[in-house]
C-alpha cells in the first residue's frame, strides 16, 4: 500500500490529515484523521437532488471566489467520489439546528448531521508527497497593484476559471466588477517571482506559458480585443513552447518589455504605469482588466507535513529531493518519494513525468524482497549512553529512539532508557554523533578512532 499525502489545508471536499507517520521503509504507520463528511458516501448516490435544492449559498473556493455554491456540494465536476459534502461552517442545520431541506428531499436517506471524524491508521510501505502549492500572497507585497481594491485586478487562476466552459461564466472573459466584456487586457508577468526586494528569487516556470495562452484566448474569445503582456523575459523552455509563444505574437498580442509600476482606475477602466525598455521610455496603457501571472510558493502547512514524515525543505521552503540529478523523485528518507509542484515550481507535463517516475520507484520498491541500506550509519555504544535524549529531535530523519535496557549493579537488575538506532531510517549525517554529550555515538567508517588515524597519517 502506498500512502500519498494531499494538500493539509484543502476545506474543499471529504479531506483526510496526516496526523502522525512512524516506521521506516516498507514499514510505514501513518495516523490518519478523515475529516466529517455529514453524507453516508456508501448510501449516496450522487445524483445531485440535494444540491440543487439547498438554499444557503456561499462563494466557490474552486471558482476562487469568482462563482457560488450550495452548503452541500461536490467540489468539482470531476470530483473522486463523484459525491457531495457538507460544508459545516455555512450549514444552517449544523449552525442554528434550523433548514434540513436536504436531509428530506434525499431519496436514499443518505445524510448524517451526527457524523464525526474519524481516526484510523494505515499500514504503508512507501509514501508519496503531492501537496501542490499555493499562490504567492501578492496582496500585501504588491499594493501598488490595486488588488484587493480594484476588482478588475485578478490573478491568473482566476482567469483560467473564467476562460473554462464549466467556470463561473461559462467560458466568456467578463469583468468582475459590472460583468462586461473587456477589450483590452493587460497581463503582468512575474508578479513576486524573480524579486528579491519584495518576493521570490526563483522563476516560477508556468507563468510565461499559460500568459500566452490566456492572451491566445482573449485575442480569440473577444471581437477587436487586445491583450497587453508586461514581461522582464519569455521563457520558454520545453517541447513546442517558443512555437506556441510566437503564435499568440502572431494573433496579435503586444509584448511590452518593461515592469509595472502602478495600476490606478481612470473612470472605469484601469490605467497601467510602466516602460518600454526596448524604447527606453515610459508608457501608459488603459485597459479593462489586469491580470497578474503570480509566483507559485509551497502550500500552506507543507513544511509541517514534511516534519511529520520526516525529511527536510530547500531554502524556499520546497521539498528537498536527495539529488536533484540522480534522484530527483526521492527524498532523504528512504521510502518518501516526491510528485509534482511540492518539491518546485513545475507545469503539468512535468508533473506528470514525475508522478509517473514516482510511481514506478514505488513500484520497483514494494516488488523487491531484500532492500540495500546505507552502510555508513549511526552506532550506540549503550554502555556510555546516559538516556539523556538529546539525540532524538536532533534527528532529521526519526531514526533514533529510546528503548529500555536492563543492567546489573550492585547485585540489582536495573532497568534505564538508552538510544537506540533504526538503521533503516538513518542517512548516516551524523547530526546526531555531534550532538551526543558522552560520546557514545559513532558513524560506521568514521569513528572518533578512525578520524583520528586519518589525520595522523596526513601529518606523518
């Protein structure tokens, strides 16, 4: 079996947490909270009669906000279960005991307002991480971009929700703030990636492409439009990418090679302040609608998760693979593998080689009968060994424990805590050997003795 750890801070849909995850490769316990679902999913049947009918409506965290839906929902339409929730923070009956319409109108009597979460454990024997990313919070940061303030100021999911037949509007470009159709849009590229004043260093890869693609559609959806796109470089970096990049040049798009520097309404419409760095002069564009290609930053409460398994993050908070060559699908710890855009900003063909790859290391893993481990690892000498316990959070990888050991003195069994080392976990970093205070910690081919020799055979 093969646990693979979602998103932590999803509310969107029946969601587990990971709450704890123990054991070494092929032998994993993770602890599992399933989180209330008020729907009896082995009863249901998902035909939909409950959402159609239930009065409290709500604004859509799929849409982003853009759309709105029923307190009893399925999050998408190709959700797995194809089965509705209940969303207790908005239920009337779950709130003020009032309301019920769902509960009655059910023809297989499938609801549970009683219903509780559950906590069960998993016997795993490799874990997969793909908790995605979030958004980078440019609100805060990019205040000069009036989003927040202005309405027509969007992020690019926001425009893909709108642009796609099954979104909010039905796949027409509208304004949010009156519901018109823009002619001119702007799109501002690496809103928070490559700044390291207000935001991220690194490129965040899938910007460039889906810009040229949402000014591919405006310039297709709209009669007359015109898409203005505020770029520092066009990456364009895989398989048919700088062919599909000139095609929108070729639809009519205008690059514009410069960075904003305020968005601000004239009327009803927004004007943009930047500069043509290919003219070396500034300019001024109004449009209808601004939309910004943002950075893509781990999900909230990744790290956390990555304590919780137990492997460690980059400098960016993005899952540290073991060799960004060599295995760029494993993670120090053996048995923890890594999918998609946790471990750094990735497209979808990318993910989907990784997860692909992913997949078959697990496979490959659980079809063998012996594993080879790493030779150079952590050894306690139990009898200098004080239970002090400093050793076991200083372990990145939660190989070291504390067991009992019974010992004779005085002509007296005795029993005391001393270290002990899962040699299927441990990497062999030697954290801990630096750590311990007596000394009774040593790594396989690099003692304390064995160092010393070394060095004395340098100075001879």
């Amino acid at each position: 079996m093969v646990a693979v750890a979602q998103h932590p801070n999803i509310t969107l849909y029946s969601y587990s947490e990971v709450e704890r995850v123990t054991g070494y490769i092929g032998n994993f316990t993770v602890t599992i909270r399933e989180k209330a679902k008020y729907v009896d999913h082995d009863d249901c049947t998902g035909c939909g009669l409950c959402e159609t009918k239930c009065p409290e409506k709500v604004k859509s965290e799929f849409d982003l906000g853009l759309g709105i839906r029923p307190a009893i929902y399925k999050p998408f339409a190709q959700a797995v279960p194809n089965k509705p929730v209940i969303d207790a923070a908005n239920c009337r009956k779950l709130i003020n005991g009032k309301c019920g319409v769902c509960e009655k109108i059910c023809p297989v009597k499938a609801i549970r307002y009683d219903d509780q979460d559950r906590v069960f454990q998993e016997e795993v024997g490799a874990i997969v991480m793909a908790t995605g990313y979030d958004l980078f919070p440019w609100e805060e940061a990019y205040g000069e971009y009036g989003y927040g303030r202005y309405p027509d100021v969007i992020s690019g999911l926001h425009f893909e929700r709108m642009v796609n037949a099954s979104g909010p509007t039905g796949g027409k470009i509208k304004r949010p703030s009156d519901g018109k159709i823009p002619q001119d849009v702007a799109f501002i590229k690496c809103v928070g990636s490559r700044d390291d004043t207000k935001g991220k260093s690194y490129c965040s890869r899938t910007c460039c492409m889906y810009t040229a693609k949402h000014a591919s559609q405006v310039m297709e959806k709209i009669p007359d439009g015109q898409a203005y796109v505020f770029y520092m470089d066009v990456r364009t970096a895989g398989k048919g990418y700088e062919e599909f990049y000139l095609r929108s040049v070729d639809q009519g798009a205008q690059y514009i090679r410069g960075r904003v520097s305020k968005i601000y309404p004239r009327g009803d419409r927004l004007v943009i302040k930047s500069e043509d760095t290919l003219l070396g002069k500034p300019i001024e564009v109004e449009v209808d609608l601004v939309v910004l290609a943002t950075a893509m930053v781990p999900s909230a409460g990744s790290a956390e998760i990555a304590k919780i398994v137990g492997f460690s993050v980059d400098k960016d908070g993005f899952y540290q693979e073991a060799h960004p060559k060599l295995q760029p699908m494993e993670t120090f710890t053996a048995g923890v593998f890594l999918a998609g855009a946790c471990q750094g900003p990735r497209d979808i063909p990318d993910t989907v080689a990784q997860a692909s790859g992913a997949a078959v290391k697990v496979a490959a893993l659980l079809n063998k009968s012996e594993l080879a481990t790493e030779p150079m690892v952590a050894n306690v000498d139990q009898s200098k060994c004080t239970g002090c316990e400093f050793c076991v959070p200083v372990c990145p990888y939660q190989a070291i424990s504390m067991i009992p050991k019974k010992e004779r003195a005085h002509g007296q069994v005795v029993e005391r805590q001393v270290a002990h080392i899962n040699k299927g976990l441990c990497q062999g970093c030697g954290a801990c050997v630096a750590a311990c205070r007596p000394c009774a910690l040593d790594l396989d081919g690099y003692t304390g003795d064995q160092i010393v020799a070394e060095v004395d055979a340098l100075c001879l």
